[in-house]
C-alpha cells in the first residue's frame, strides 16, 4: 500500500529484529564466509567479525533492519553500527538501535496505509455552481475505517501490532477570495452499520461564491477528510487502542466553475 497523505510518524531510522539462534547463526556465517571464500584464507567475513557465536547462551541474534521503501539503501546514521547483535539475558541491546517493539511496527503499517480522498458530491453539481447559492457537500458512499495489521515471526518471538484509522472530520476551502465563507468543517456521522457519512444541506455553515468564474478559469475547491488514527497490539482492528500516531489526512481537488444567473423583477 501507499504511504497515507498526512502521515508524519516516522519509524527509527533502523531497528533490530531477532533472527537467528546462536547454532542458526554460526551456519549462517559459515554459509556466507564460504560463499565469500572468507574461509580460505581466514580474513574477514562473518566469523572473524563476530568471533564469539554464543553457542550455549541464551538469547538471540538480531538483523538490522530499515525501510527499504524510503531509503533504498542503510541510512547514515545506521552505518556505524553492526548489522547484527547478540541480545541476551547478559547483552543488552545496543543504545543507538531500538529494538523491535509493537510500536514500531504500528509505525511502520501506519505508513503503508492508504487513506482515501472523500467522496465529495457537490450541489449545485462543480461544473454549473451559481453565484450566492449556498454549496451543500454530502458523501457519496459512506466510508469505514482503515486498519493495517504488522507482524513478524522469528527466532521464537512473535509480534503484531494493527493502526486503525477512522475519518473524523471534513474540511472544505472554497479556493476563492470571494467565497463567503472561505472555508467550512464539518463531523462526520456514523451510521448503525458503522459507516462515516456527512450532509451539509442543513449545516450551520455553506461555502457560498459570490462572483462568477472567468471563462476557462475554474475555482480549485479542496476537501480536506482528517482521520483518527490509533494501533492496538495484535492483529485485529478491535483491540485496546493506544492512542498515539498523528491525525491522518486525505485530499480531494474539485474543479468549480460558477456562473451568474440573471433575472428580471417586474413590479
């Protein structure tokens, strides 16, 4: 999924996620060394780098991690640092790295979420808008809220942490200075069924145009929907919400022309 408009969380630039058992790890670096040829020769390679194995010890080795999607490559500030970790009852983990935590990986499905831009239908309809007529704004299909579920499973530790994230409220800017008012915002209902909904028909607050467009040259009129955003640890959107990610937000653009009708009072 797309990174959500809106969404200013940003997950550490690297974290430690655990991988390997001391055995697993010690055939993983004979398997990368002799791949390498490291094992001819003695020089370099995993072992000679990470001589104690921990074979015996209890605990874990954990891999690096970053998201590939954003850097494309180690982030800076990470490349001082080993790729892998032992982390055990003895070892804590390095100070410059978190470890995997729930909440990293609520981070990191908040940023794979997609929110969608509001449904907007407009009345009178974008195109044939008229001069000192209230614009009234309705959905039109009802929205339900997003949820992206994170979870890894390795080297005996299993996590999972879901972000949900529910349309709150809408915001509407005319896109005019001549507009009366220049923008409005809106709370959204929610149905029985559990959908967002809004209708502005009978709102205390109407953007109104005031002047008519020039030809060829329509008002851009911007629908703002903001979105709750909360994670829960485990894998389904109903959890116990902890509240802590940045509001979301999602955008639509509507191209509005307005036109002025004329009309003759006769006494």
């Amino acid at each position: 999924m797309a990174p959500g408009q809106g969404v200013e969380w940003e997950p550490p630039a690297c974290w430690y996620e655990p991988r390997y058992s001391p055995e697993e790890f010690s055939a993983y670096a004979t398997q990368v060394d002799v791949r390498h040829g490291e094992a001819r020769n003695g020089k370099g390679g995993v072992r000679e780098k990470y001589p104690d194995m921990h074979i015996g010890d209890k605990g874990e080795w954990y891999v690096m991690r970053y998201d590939t999607d954003t850097t494309g490559g180690t982030p800076k500030e990470c490349l001082d640092q080993n790729g892998f970790v032992f982390i055990g009852p003895d070892d804590p983990a390095p100070p410059n790295a978190p470890v995997l935590d729930p909440e990293i990986l609520a981070g990191l499905a908040y940023k794979k979420t997609t929110l969608p831009a509001p449904p907007l239908t407009l009345s009178p309809k974008p195109g044939n808008q008229v001069v000192n007529l209230d614009t009234h704004a309705r959905f039109s299909k009802k929205l339900s809220r997003v949820w992206v579920t994170a979870r890894i499973q390795e080297a005996g530790l299993g996590l999972a942490a879901t972000t949900v994230a529910e349309p709150d409220r809408l915001r509407l800017e005319a896109g005019a200075r001549d507009a009366d008012p220049a923008s409005c915002t809106y709370d959204l209902g929610k149905g029985s069924d559990g959908g967002y909904a809004v209708n502005t028909k009978n709102a205390d607050c109407n953007i109104t145009y005031r002047r008519a467009t020039a030809k060829g040259a329509p008002r851009t009129l911007k629908a703002y929907l903001m979105w709750r955003v909360s994670w829960a640890e485990g894998d389904s959107p109903d959890g116990t919400p902890r509240h802590g990610m940045p509001q979301g937000e999602s955008v639509e653009e509507v191209a509005v022309t307005v036109r002025e009708i004329q009309s003759i009072n006769r006494d």
